[in-house]
C-alpha cells in the first residue's frame, strides 16, 4: 500500500517571515500522521527556514526546481547539492510554468514562455536529483488545445518516456509523478474527479510498462490543479490518486491541513 503524499507548492509567494508564520499555523492545526507525507516546497530564499521550523517534525521540505550540472557559471540556477544543502528532501521538476506552457495560444507579457523546459532537460534534472537522494515530483499534463484535440493520454505519456528515457528503473525508487493538466491550474477549474483518477490510471499503466510492476508500485501519482479542501476528499479517495500537488490553496496552513487531513 503506498503511503499517500500531499505537496505544497508555493511558487513565487511567501516572505520568509509569512513563510514560517504559515508554517506555524500549519503545524499546529494539522494532525500528522504517519499514513501520509506532507511536503512544502517554498520558493528557494524561504526554504532553509522552513527546514529548520519543520525538522522535528513529518514534514518535509522540497525544492521547486534545480539546475542541471554540479556548480559553475550559471547565474540564478541552484544545483541539487544546493537544494539538499538548504533541507530539500523532494524537488519539482516539469511544472508547466516551468515548461512555459500556459494553455494560451497568444503571446503576451502573461504568457511569455518564460523558462522553455523541455522533456531532455526535465530528464536531466530527473538524474541529478537520483544522483543526490532528493525524490523528484515529475509533473505531466496537457494544454487546453492538446485536450480538446483528443491528445490528453499521448502528451502525458510522451512526456513520462521523455523524462525518464535512459534512466535505470532501480535508479527510480523515490519518484512522484503529479497529473496536473495545465488548464486546471490556478483556474479554479478542477479536472472531474472520474476523469483525474482515468488518467492517473493510465500514467500508471505507462509506468508499470517503464519500469516494471515491482518498482512502478512505489511510484505514488498525484493529481494537481485547483486541489483545495472542498475537492480533495473525493479526488484523494480514488484508486489510483496517491495525493495531490497543491498550489494557491496551500498558501492557507488552515485550508492545507484540511487538505492533508482528507489524505
Ligand atoms: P493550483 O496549482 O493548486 O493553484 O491550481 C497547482 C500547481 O501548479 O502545482
């Protein structure tokens, strides 16, 4: 049975004050227990912080992304033994703002694609995270275009075999895969419930193909977009939805431990 794990992706919110003020609250208002892993991951100046605050306790704390290559001449990157250094346990790698996908066909300020990650260096980041003990949160998802094309189950599982393409699957022990179709994030719009556990079902499949049954079983697939305490009962009930990847609705420590409560 796999433990069920619920993240915290704070993105580019939080001073390291609020930061641990939200920590705080959280820490108090949820019950842990040891059936679920919670993990925050705040932006990068917060999160030796938050590692400190969180250290006695269950939760972890995780990166939201990671550079690549060990150190060197690559301003604003941070390596994964800089990650780790600071506390970080797990690190997202793939988000679809990190992707620069953001499901609008017209280029705007807004929509820049700003980061331009592809599958290769999503795969990168992938082996240096393995290389360093840090568990990875791949995310995968599709576009609102890609949807309603019918392409919904060929994006997701041709960025899982990109990410994970020439990797040992033992070397695969700790990864997370999170469904987040890009339409559903910061929307407000929640994939429906039958519709998110098909597909987490299918990354499953994709999965067990990859990797073999023995060790895709320990690979927990959660879904993200829009998870919020009103949603995450019925969504975290599902067979094949090990938890979630929560944005805007873990910036609250009282909504997020509803959240981790329904886990
Ligand atoms: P959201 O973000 O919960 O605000 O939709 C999820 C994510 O981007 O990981």
């Amino acid at each position: 049975m796999r433990r069920k794990l619920v993240a915290g992706n704070w993105k580019m919110n939080m001073t390291i004050a609020e930061g641990c003020a939200a920590v705080e609250t959280f820490i108090d208002a949820v019950e842990l227990k040891h059936m679920v892993d919670v993990v925050i991951c705040p932006p990068a100046t917060v999160l030796h912080n938050i590692f400190q605050l969180v250290r006695r306790t269950h939760v972890e704390v995780g990166a939201q992304d990671v550079f690549w290559l060990e150190k060197g001449a690559f301003t604003g990157q941070l390596s994964a033994t800089q990650i780790a250094d600071a506390g970080a346990k797990y690190c997202i790698v793939g988000h679809s703002e990190t992707r620069g996908k953001f499901g609008k066909l017209e280029v705007t300020p807004e929509t820049l694609p700003y980061f331009s990650e592809t599958d290769h260096t999503v795969n990168l980041k992938i082996r240096t995270l393995i290389y360093h003990d840090i568990a990875p949160i791949l995310c995968v998802g599709e576009t609102l275009a890609e949807r309603e094309a019918g392409k919904t189950d060929e994006i997701v599982k041709g960025q899982i075999v990109g990410a994970l393409e020439g990797i040992e699957p033992a070397e695969l022990m700790k990864l997370n895969v999170a469904y987040e179709p890009v339409w559903a994030i910061g929307t407000g719009q929640t994939c429906d419930t039958p519709e998110a556990d098909r597909v987490c079902g299918m990354i499953r499949s994709k999965l067990n193909e990859i990797l073999g049954e023995d060790l895709a079983d320990g690979v927990r697939v959660l879904y993200g977009g829009s998870v919020k305490a009103a949603n995450a009962k019925e969504l975290f009930r599902q067979p094949n939805i090990d938890g979630g990847l929560v944005g805007g609705a873990s910036l609250d420590p009282h909504e997020f431990s509803e959240i981790v409560k329904y886990a």
